[in-house]
C-alpha cells in the first residue's frame, strides 16, 4: 500500500528531520507511531499522502513511484488515503452532513444521501446531521471526521492524535471506530503519544507499534 525505501527528509531551512526510514504498510495492517514532540509524527503522515516528498531515498503509493505522480494520478492516489487530523478543518458555515459530504464534491462525485446517513449511523451522530461544526463537542468532531475521512471509502486511514483533545472514554469509542475499521480490511496508521492508549487497542488487535527518535524510526519495545 504504501512502503518507502531509505527515505531521508529535510525542511529547506531547517536540519534533517529523519533519514534511513524503510516501511512497509501492508493491506489490513494496523499501526502507532509514537515519538516525542517535534520528532516529526506529522510530517511523516504528510509524507504518507505524499503532501511532501522524501529529500532522498523512495516512495511507493500502492505500487507507483510517488516522485513521478502527476496532479491527476497525485489526486487519484490520495482519494485512497483518508487522514483525520487533530485540528479538524470543520467549515463552520456548514452543518456536519454538508462537512461530511465535502470529499465528494471536491472529487466530482454525485452526492450519496444514504451513504452519509449509514456513516453519521455507525459514528453515532444521526441526531447532529444539522448542527454545526460549533456546536460539537470535542468527540463528536473527531467522529465526525473519521466519518468524513472515509465517505469515499479509502483503503488506507491516517490519524494524527486523534485522541489528543478527548477524555478517556471518547478516546476509546474513537479507537473502537478505527479498530471496525481494520478489521474490514483496511490499514490504518494512529500518530499518538498515548501510550496506555496504545495498550489497550493492542489487545484487540495485532497492532505494530513504531517510533519516530534522534531522526530514525524503530519498533518500540515489546513492553508496550
């Protein structure tokens, strides 16, 4: 799905961030990333989708090169990536269906009423199709994004500190969400620092835990 090769990365103005990063992320695979602040959790997930592309090394996005994507192949490839991020990028404007619905207008898609009632449904926010963004609180905004990162049903799920903003138990119905998801077969890649998080998704599933530290990636210990 996604593997990279000795993949090195550098802001312009800034040190290298990392370097010497081979990953595979296979079909149905479940993943943490961990590291402390400023290690570059979030910058690896802009890799992921290829919002930024390696200062060395390769990239493959479900088999082709990512360094010679052009726009249209680029915007296919991510339309398979859903990515929910901590700050979530709600159009206040618009009530929580319409935000939902978005990736399909932006991808030319007709407008599937059904499809985002089944997913305001499983992310149990039926009873907020019409509110707005404002007046969530702050586990209904993520599940509403989960729903909105999945409309067009990817086969990859990227989440940057999901649970970041939540209480202990609407970090658990968040996770239970992206477990379901997995086990239908998707992959699914969780940056967090949430250790006890951590350990209690990996008792449902088989869950590879990785961490970004000194600008390399490694397997976290077996004590987790």
């Amino acid at each position: 799905m996604i593997e990279m090769r000795d993949v090195a990365f550098a802001y312009p103005r800034g040190g290298e961030l990392f370097k010497g990063i081979t990953l595979s992320l296979p079909r149905g695979s479940f993943h943490f990333l961990t590291g402390p602040s400023g290690a570059g959790k979030t910058t690896f997930l802009r890799l992921c989708i290829a919002d930024l592309l390696p200062t060395s090394g390769s990239m493959t996005l479900f088999g082709q090169d990512a360094a010679t994507l052009g726009r249209d192949a680029l915007a296919g490839m991510r339309r398979r990536i859903g990515v929910v991020y901590q700050d979530t990028q709600f159009l206040d404007h618009l009530p929580v269906a319409e935000n939902i619905a978005l990736p399909l207008m932006v991808a030319g898609e007709p407008m599937d009423m059904a499809a985002i009632r089944d997913l305001l449904a499983w992310v149990q926010m039926t009873q907020q199709a019409r509110a707005m963004p404002a007046s969530l609180s702050g586990g209904e905004r993520q599940r509403a994004a989960l729903a909105r990162a999945v409309i067009l049903s990817p086969d990859v799920i990227l989440a940057d500190e999901p649970t970041g903003n939540l209480d202990w138990e609407m970090s658990l119905r968040l996770l239970q969400l992206l477990i379901e998801l997995n086990r239908s077969g998707k992959t699914v890649l969780i940056a967090t620092h949430d250790l006890n998080l951590i350990r209690a998704v990996k008792q449902q599933v088989s869950a590879r835990v990785l961490r970004i530290a000194g600008g390399r990636l490694q397997a976290a210990g077996a004590e987790l």
